[in-house]
C-alpha cells in the first residue's frame, strides 16, 4: 500500500472535512463553511507541518477511526478524546507517525463536541469554489464521511512541529458570547433586551452547525409581523417567532426573515463549537444598549412604536 490515502473504518455520528471556508461568497447564497472550532484546526495543521488552510477531518462527539494507506503524521486536537493505533494508546494534542495498514481511532470527547484530525499532506478531496470544507446547508464540498469511504492525502509540506505542551482551554462550562447590539435590536422591548442579558439560557440539544440553538425564556418582541429577508452574517444573533436566541455558524443560512438581536464577533465564536447541550448560556453586550432610547420620546415619556 503506497497511496497517500485513507479508509474509514468508522465514520462515528458526523465527520466531515473542513478547512478554512470558503468567505466571500454570500452574495451567491454560499455560506461560509470551515471549521467551528478554528484555533484547534489550525493547531492540528501545524502539529504536522501543514500550512493552516490544509483540510481536516472534524469530528462530532464519538469521534472517528481511519486506516492509513501510507505511513503518516497526523494529531488530534480540539476537544480531548482517547487515542489509539490498533488499540494501543497514543498522544493527543501532539504529532504521532502512523505505520501504513495502521488504524488510528480518536474516540469518544471526554469533554466539548469536536475533535479535529490533521494529516501530514491535508485531506485532498476535490474543492469546490476554493474549498474542501463540507457544507451541511447547501451541500457543497465533500459529503459526510460513511464507513469504507476512501480520502486521498496530499504530499508532506514539511515536518511536523515538536511541541512541549499544547494548550486547550478545558470544558465550557459556561458559554460566554459577548455580542455587539443590533440591527434589529429596535425590534424588542427593553425588556426583551433585559432577559436577553440577564437571563438563564442553555445550549439545545437542536444545534448543529447551522446553528446554535438555546433554551430559556423567551425575548419579548416591540413589533410583530417579520422582515423582508436580509443579510446574514455569521455570529448572528437571530430571534424566530418563539423568542429564543439562535447563534448562526458557519454553515447557516446567508439571508433570513426573523430579527437579528446583534452579532457576536468571530473570534468568539471557537467556545460554541466545543459547547455540550445543557451548558449554561450568558450573552455580554458589547456596548451601551440604546434601543430603549431610541424609542423613547421627549423627557424619556415612550414614543409611539415605529410602523
């Protein structure tokens, strides 16, 4: 067995191939696509020499078990998970040669949601408008993987970094989303504003990688009716008709009809992917919330809602 390729010996409940995304594309209904947990795909990438934007396999919750084709480097990163090559231990977090005819199995996440595996090369499966990465929205890019399914690999880039220690930043135990208010902000009650930031939310067992659904009380709205569809960017706050949060990510819709409450910087973003349902949601505002003001009227008596 000489091709740089692998078999999956078990796909696990959603392995899909990510890369960086495919942004710069939402004017033609393409969302962006890539990694949730971004930090962690590009730590995988550098463990084993590859340049960050390589493509890896993300993993959700079980884990997945591929067998090499050709003696390989490859590391796990992202939430923690046991490690075996034909069931003897290996590292996580650190880069480890796999012998050709070898199954490597990251198992079950002891904490968080998504492990991402790097091999030495990228995962060199066909792009589509710049990108590898699975698109569980539109379709797009390489399909979720399936057991025998068979990935190709790419020629090394260079050798795999040494690394001491990797740092990983343990379980979310709460799920801190600072966000900047609006657009639609005007479109709740200061009320609605109040239990948005006050208010005992949790993460649903309903999200994907759409998006992040949450439980809790529900944001009381200033207008009825919807809006015509509008632009969607990703960390959207968006607020549908039960009045529950939904943290939009990477594979979500590029246009949409329900109010979006604000929008949570990217950067912040990672700790959701890693979010376990249940956990304990707290949304910061960025900066002063100024709807109330603004529909108030002279001498702060309330001004009649805007049609």
């Amino acid at each position: 067995m000489t091709d740089r390729a692998f078999s999956v010996a078990r796909a696990g409940a959603l392995t899909t191939v990510q890369d960086l995304g495919r942004p710069g594309n939402a004017h033609l209904g393409v969302p962006r696509a890539g990694a949730l947990d971004e930090p962690a795909h590009r730590l995988a990438n550098r463990l084993v020499g590859n340049p960050e934007s390589a493509a890896t396999l993300e993993t959700t919750l079980t884990g997945c078990a591929v067998r090499l084709r050709t003696a390989t480097t490859v590391a796990v990163t992202g939430a923690p998970c046991p490690v075996t090559i034909d069931g003897r231990p290996a590292p996580w977090g650190a880069p480890v040669l796999v012998p050709a005819g070898a199954v490597l199995d990251a198992g079950p996440a002891t904490h968080g949601l998504r492990s991402y595996l790097a091999f030495a090369g990228g995962v060199t499966t066909e792009p589509v408008l710049g990108s590898r990465a699975a698109d569980l929205l539109s379709g797009l890019g390489t399909e979720p993987l399936t057991d025998g399914a068979v990935l190709p690999l790419g020629p090394s880039y260079s050798p795999p970094a040494g690394a001491d220690a990797v740092p990983h930043p343990g379980p979310v135990r709460e799920l801190l989303l600072p966000f900047v208010p609006g657009p639609r902000d005007d479109w709740f009650t200061a009320t609605g504003m109040h239990t948005l930031t006050t208010g005992r939310f949790r993460v649903s067992p309903a999200s994907n990688r759409i998006g992040l659904r949450t439980e809790g009380p529900p944001l009381e709205r200033a207008r009825t009716g919807e809006l015509p569809s509008e632009g969607m960017p990703l960390g959207a706050l968006q607020i549908p008709p039960d009045g529950l949060p939904v943290l939009f990510l990477h594979d979500h819709p590029t246009t949409g009809g329900y109010p979006v409450i604000g929008v949570v910087p990217e950067r912040y973003l990672a700790p959701a992917a890693q979010a376990v349902p249940g956990t304990p949601v707290r949304f910061v505002p960025r900066r002063p919330i100024a709807a109330q003001a603004r529909r108030a009227g002279p001498r702060g008596r309330p001004a009649q809602p805007a049609p």
